[in-house]
C-alpha cells in the first residue's frame, strides 16, 4: 500500500515539472520570435532607402543596387523589391526562361527545361532542336517543337523550321513540295499518269483519274472493250470472240467461220449478207459506181422496152384495119399482128434477160466481194455456174 503511494507521488511531481518546463520552454520561444521581429523591424528601420542606386553605408555606398530593383532602390543591404522577370533577395537574377540584362529575352524553346545562360541565352537542348541557343530544328523538321517532317519534296531534305516551305526536287511543286507535277505520281513522283488519263493529270499519290475515251480502268491504263491500239482508236475485228482484242496490237481469239490474227476474214467457202444498217458505209466505191452503172444501164433497157412495146401496139392496129379489104390481106392481116406480138414478145423476154443478169449477176458478185459480217452463214453464191474465188473484199 505504501508502496503504491509513493509511486503515484513520483507520478504527480514528475508532471508538475513537466507542466511547468514546457510553459517555460512555450514562453521562451514566443520571446525569441518577437525579439526576431523586432530585430528585422529595426533593421530596415534603421536600413534607409538610398535614393541614387547605391547601398552600403558603413562603404560609404559604393555598392550599387541591381538592374532588378524597381525603381532603382534598395535597402543599405541591397534586398530591393524586384521587377518583372526578375527574381532573388536582390533581383539579380532572371525568372525561368528569360535572360539578358533586362531579363527581357525568352529562351528558345528548344532549351531543355526552358532554362538558358542568363547572359547570353545559350543552353542544352531537346529532342529534334540544334544551334547553341537551340533555336532551330535539326535538317528535316519544322513546326511546333519541330515534330513535322519536312516533305520528302523539299531539296536536301531541308524546310524552313516555321512554316515548312521548301525549294522542290524536279516533278515536285507547291509551297512545301509536297505534290507531283502534272503527269506524274508515286512516292518519288517518279510514275508516269496513263495516256488515258484527261489532260495527262492524275492523282499524286496512287494515279486515278478521270479518263479520256475508250479508256478504262482506275488509272486509265486500259482500252475498253472492242477497242485497241494508240490512244485506243482501233475498233476489235467483228470475227474476235466476245468482242475482245488485245489492247496493242488487236489480235484475238476468233468466232466460228472467221480466221487471221484479227479474225478480219471468214473462212474460204463462206460469207454473210452484210448487215442492211452498215452495209452503206462498208460498201467500196468501186462497188458503188458499178452499182450506179447496173441501175442506169437497167433504166435505159426499160425504156427501150416501153418505146418498142408502143410501136408494136400501134403497127398491130394498123394490120387489124386492113384486114377487112381481102381474104388475103385478111389472112395476111391475121397473120403479121401474130407475128408482130411474137416478136414484141421475144424482144420483151430478151431485154428482161438483159435485165436480169445485169440486176442479179452484178448484186451477187458485190455480196460475195464486200461483205465482212460473218456473223451469219451462207453458202457461196455461183455465177454463171462458176464459184467465186475469193471471200474478201480486192478493191
């Protein structure tokens, strides 16, 4: 129980000491922060202001105060308040990113950390900046922290680090090169735009564009169907199967009864009457001319025939009217109308022969030597029972 006691005795005198040093230590400390205060107070108060730039009494103020001081003041120890883009006790030096004397320069921003010599602005720079000040953007860059490539266009792979304009390589135009010249596409503008494409022009980076005709395809690179040759002017033969020729030189796979590389020709022994809507404009004028000599030479028979066939007539009434007079001029009579009828008769059948071997024999020879249309098969026609030699039209 005693012991208990003096324990809890100990206890309370060891708090009351405790109690009472920290208030002593609490006070202390308050008496030191005020004597600071005081002391500071009465270190500018007695610290005045030099009005021509000067500090330093106990120098005779033969320290000047630095450019950063506003208003070119500074206490005797020469802390000022500071101006614009200057910073320290006594604003002498530059803020974050500025420097020379006035602190009025911006480092580039090519600096690493925005931070440069205060005097002459030089530093170390990032990723894709060169120059002593990193000013600039290494060879193939511009823009915004030079992260824009300079256009493969550009000659020496060199732009303006600003703006990206360049001088061009040749095939190359525009402000920073970065387009063909008219006629050429590809990644080196190297690819030469189809003849098919209009005005030569296409597409710089994969060469589409819009074609002339008889052209097809994405570049125009092609000639459309039935089409070939230069500038794809040449009609496929009628003979090539599907309408399809090659696109150089015409050759092609042939329909039945055609033959030759073009399948130009039918084949011997067979022909086609040609197509009524064409036949006009494949027609020679060879062939033309003999026609016109076959319908006025017909015209010419045919009149011949009507003049003849009115004579007859005429000469026919005339025996009618003697007939009555004598047993023998009847008989006469009845006999030489006969004859005179005979004989218009005869001359009418032999100018029809005429005409029919002019208008027949003539027509046939033209369709067995023009026609080029096989689409059709006939046979040959004979003539005067002698086939025909050729299937191809010999001017």
């Amino acid at each position: 129980m005693v012991t208990t006691v003096n324990i809890l005795a100990n206890t309370l005198i060891v708090s009351a000491i405790h109690i009472h040093t920290v208030g002593r230590v609490k006070k202390d400390i308050g008496t030191l922060v005020k004597t600071a205060r005081l002391h500071a107070f009465l270190q500018h108060a007695h610290a005045p202001t030099i009005q021509n730039g000067y500090y330093g009494l106990e120098s005779k103020c033969d320290k000047k105060c630095y450019s950063g001081c506003n208003v070119n003041k500074c206490y005797n120890n020469g802390t000022c308040e500071c101006k614009a883009n200057f910073t320290g006790s006594k604003c002498d030096l530059c803020v974050d990113g500025r420097y020379g004397a006035n602190c009025s320069m911006q480092c580039s921003r090519g600096c690493e950390g925005n931070i440069c010599n205060l005097r002459d602005g030089t530093c170390n720079c990032i990723r894709n900046y060169s120059g002593v000040k990193c000013e600039y953007c290494i060879e193939g860059h511009y823009g915004k922290d030079c992260l824009n490539t300079c256009s493969i266009g550009c000659f020496e792979n060199t732009c303006s680090s600003s703006d990206g304009t360049c001088d061009c390589k040749e095939y190359y135009k525009g402000d920073k090169c970065d387009t063909c010249v008219d006629g050429k596409y590809g990644a080196y503008c190297l690819l030469q735009c189809s003849r098919g494409c209009e005005r030569s022009t296409c597409s710089s980076t994969e060469g589409s564009c819009n074609c002339h005709i008889h052209y097809s395809g994405g570049k125009c690179e092609n000639c459309m169907t039935g089409w070939y040759g230069d500038n794809c002017s040449k009609q496929c033969s009628q003979g090539c199967l599907d309408n399809t020729c090659s696109h150089t030189d015409g050759k092609c796979d042939c329909k039945d009864f055609y033959r030759g590389d073009k399948c130009d020709m039918c084949v011997d022994g067979m022909y086609v009457e040609q197509n009524p809507a064409n036949k006009t404009d494949s027609v020679p004028a060879g062939v033309l001319t003999w026609g016109v000599i076959t319908a006025v030479v017909v015209l010419v028979a045919a009149a011949a025939l009507t003049v003849k066939r009115r004579l007859s007539q005429k000469v026919a009434k005339c025996h009618r009217t003697e007939r009555s007079t004598t047993h023998q001029g009847e008989e006469s009579a009845q006999t030489e109308p006969y004859e005179a009828l005979n004989s218009s008769r005869m001359e009418e059948s032999d100018s029809r022969d005429i005409y029919t071997r002019l208008f027949m024999t003539a027509p046939t020879a033209m369709t067995e030597r023009v026609n080029p249309d096989c689409s059709a098969t006939n046979m040959l026609n004979v003539i005067e029972g002698k086939a025909a030699q050729s299937n191809t039209y010999e001017p």
